[in-house]
C-alpha cells in the first residue's frame, strides 16, 4: 500500500465565480376532452419552470385545469378559462 503525502494531491482552489448548475422541469399537458375546437397539432402545452408545482401554478394561469388524482387535465377551451 503506498502512503499519501500532501504533496501528490493536486492543488485546488475554489473559483471566485464558478458556473453554477442548471436544471429544470417540464410539464406537457393533453387535454382530456374531445372537442372539434381543438386543432389537429394543439397539444402537448408545455410549461417549464423549476419544480412541477411551478410548472402547475403557469398552467392553472393560462386556464388549464389539472386533475391530480387521475393525473389528467383539461385545456382552456373546454374548461372555459381561456
Ligand atoms: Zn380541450
């Protein structure tokens, strides 16, 4: 076993402005519904944001309704919202 002395360590310095990570979320949403209203390419919407529930909160703005038992939701069309 070979001993490990300070002086095989590379030296490291934390940098002064590193990068910092990126990351994200996203939520496709269908709607629920048949509706001739809807165009043939609609969906998905997407939101983006850091967590799902931002994600939900900017849906649920642009009128879409989300069902959390069942994990479906409804667009602004049908729901009436939009
Ligand atoms: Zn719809």
């Amino acid at each position: 076993m070979t001993a490990v002395n300070a002086q095989t360590i590379p030296a490291k310095t934390k940098l002064a402005r590193p990068l910092c990570f990126a990351g994200g979320y996203t939520l496709d949403l269908y709607c629920d519904h048949e509706n001739e209203a809807h165009r043939w390419n609609e969906f998905p919407h997407q939101f983006a944001g850091a967590s799902e529930a931002e994600c939900a909160r900017r849906a649920r703005l642009c009128g879409w309704v989300l069902h959390d038992l069942t994990r479906t939701a409804t667009c602004p069309t049908c729901s009436g919202k939009g």
